[in-house]
C-alpha cells in the first residue's frame, strides 16, 4: 500500500513540474522579443585570422556571443 502512494506522488509532482515548464509564460523571458542573441564576428574574425597566422586550427564550439537589443 506504501508503495502505491509512493508511486502515485511521484508521478503527480511529475507531471505538476511538467506543467509548469510548458507554461509559455515560464517558457519565455522576459525582454526576449526586443533582443537577439548574435555571433561576435569581428571577435570570431580577429581570432581565426591570428591563428591562421601561426598555422592553428580553431574550432568553435560555443563562439562567443552578444545580445543586441533591437530598441
């Protein structure tokens, strides 16, 4: 009987908290609509021709990023 209840709260909370994730109140940030998150390409640019230079390789995994605000 124990573990019936057990089971039962689990997997309520679980699909309380999924509720709540897919809330698009939650799910959206505020402010998200007036930015864009973009690749600083001058930076990515300035830093690949360096290395080139000294003959390295650069792979971007998470190249750096700028949010602009689109005011």
């Amino acid at each position: 009987m124990n573990t019936v209840r057990t089971t039962a709260a689990m997997i309520a909370f679980s699909l309380l908290l999924a509720a709540c994730a897919s809330n698009p109140e939650t799910a959206k940030a505020p402010g998200a609509s007036s930015s864009r998150v973009t690749v600083e390409r001058d930076y990515v640019d300035a830093i690949n021709r360096a290395n080139q230079d000294a003959g390295v390789t650069v792979h971007w995994i998470n190249p750096p990023r700028a949010i602009r605000r689109d005011d």
